[in-house]
C-alpha cells in the first residue's frame, strides 16, 4: 500500500474496470489536441496528483510507468478531472514531443475513419 493512499474522496467517485482500472485521456492542455489515452489505477492516479507527471498502468507489463521516462517524452500535469460518471480520467498535459510510442505527436493522427457520405 503507498505510503499516502489516493484521496478517500476521489476514489469514492471513480468507477474501474473489473480489473481495478480507469481509461485516462491525455489531453493538451493549450490546444485541445486529444494526444493518447492510457490506464490507470487508484495508485497510478495518486501518482499523477501529487507529482505532476503522468503515471499510468501497463496492462502488457503488468506494471505502472511514467510518461517520458525513457522516451523524454514527458506529460507535464496541468489539471486532472473526472467526468460525470466517474468512470474516465481527463489529464490536461504540456506534452513534451511525442505522447504516441510509434513517435507521432498523437495517437490518433494515422488511421482516420471516414463517416459514410451524407452522414
């Protein structure tokens, strides 16, 4: 058990996976651009709160990492919100370089999938 556990209060509110878990949205905070979503739990969470860095769950590894670590791509924290169902974390980030691991500034910049004509 970490040595502060996450905020009885914030943890209340958050509804995970089965596996203990909640998708966190990696958002730029100045632009708005939607950079990645990653995992996290209770202790991944606190994490990220108390040191602005973005901490998140492996769910490969089986292990948690911080965002930059080994890339320098650092996730500096600006503000963290729940949304109304407390089930998805939104983590606004100064996104130093990539936030992608395939090196692109986003996750989601690669694969547009086209809505069918008129819609």
């Amino acid at each position: 058990m970490p040595a502060t556990p996450l905020d009885p209060a914030i943890a209340a509110r958050l509804k995970r996976t089965p596996d203990g878990l909640v998708p966190a949205i990696a958002q730029q905070y100045d632009t708005g651009e939607v950079l990645m979503l990653g995992w996290m739990d209770d202790e991944a969470l606190r994490r990220t709160l108390t040191t602005g860095r973005c901490t998140y769950w492996s769910r490969s590894r089986r292990e948690y990492w911080v965002k930059g670590d080994t890339s320098g791509h650092v996730q500096h924290v600006k503000s963290v919100a729940l949304d109304c169902d407390g089930d998805t974390v939104l983590v606004k980030v100064d996104q130093v370089g990539a936030a992608c691991h395939s090196g692109d500034r986003t996750c989601f910049d690669s694969d547009l999938l086209l809505p069918a004509a008129g819609q």
